[in-house]
C-alpha cells in the first residue's frame, strides 16, 4: 500500500504567504520517506486540491490522507477542504481517502509553544 499525505492550507495571492506549506512539505518528505507528501491550497494558489490529488495519483497513491494545516476547525478545515477532496477523489473510486481534522488544541503543539516559552 502506498499512503500519500496531502498537507491543505488555504491559499494566498501572495507568493510569500504560500511557502510555509512548501517548507512543511519539505521537512514532511525529510522525516517520513515512505510517505509521498505533497502540498495544495484550498484556493487562490497553485496548485490546488485536484492538482494534489492527481499527483499523489500518479505516484501511485492507493491511500490519501488530506490534512488541513490550519489550527482552527472552522468552516475551511471542517467543510471546505472535506468537499473540495472529495470532489476531487471522486475520479479515484477505488482509492481510500480521508480527512484529519485540523490541529487545534493538539498536546504536541501545546508542549512546542511552551518548549519555545522557555526562558
């Protein structure tokens, strides 16, 4: 089984606002080489979900787990993103996929922001 990890945030016009999900990525493949992790944006930037998808896809994903990478399960992480992936999963009907929740009160986050409290 090939698992890919789309990591989802949600978009900028501004290409500087954009590289945060790429530097993720980017340290995702670093500490999980077995994963195929890939980043998209919700919109207003490429590449999108379906073009996430699609290159997970042609990888040869046989699973797709989609990852908000936002904090806040708000209407983007709990709707948006959930519909947008399924729409594009819908031309995959034989692959699995799901959709984790966004971090939001995560205890690993907690113990980050309070490591990087210290004084």
């Amino acid at each position: 089984m090939t698992t890919a990890l789309l990591i989802i945030d949600h978009g900028s016009r501004l290409k500087a606002a954009n590289h945060m999900l790429f530097d993720v990525v980017k340290a995702m493949r670093g500490h999980r080489p077995d994963l195929l992790v890939y980043g998209a944006h919700m919109e207003l930037a490429v590449p999108t979900i379906p073009d996430g998808v699609a290159w997970c896809m042609a990888r040869g994903a046989t699973r797709l787990i989609a990852h908000p990478y936002m904090l806040s399960p708000g209407r983007h992480a709990t709707r948006d993103i959930p519909h947008l992936v399924s729409e594009a999963m819908a031309a995959y009907p034989s692959v699995d996929y799901t959709v984790t929740g966004p971090l939001g009160v995560d205890d690993y986050l907690l113990k980050l922001i309070l490591k990087r409290a210290e004084v």
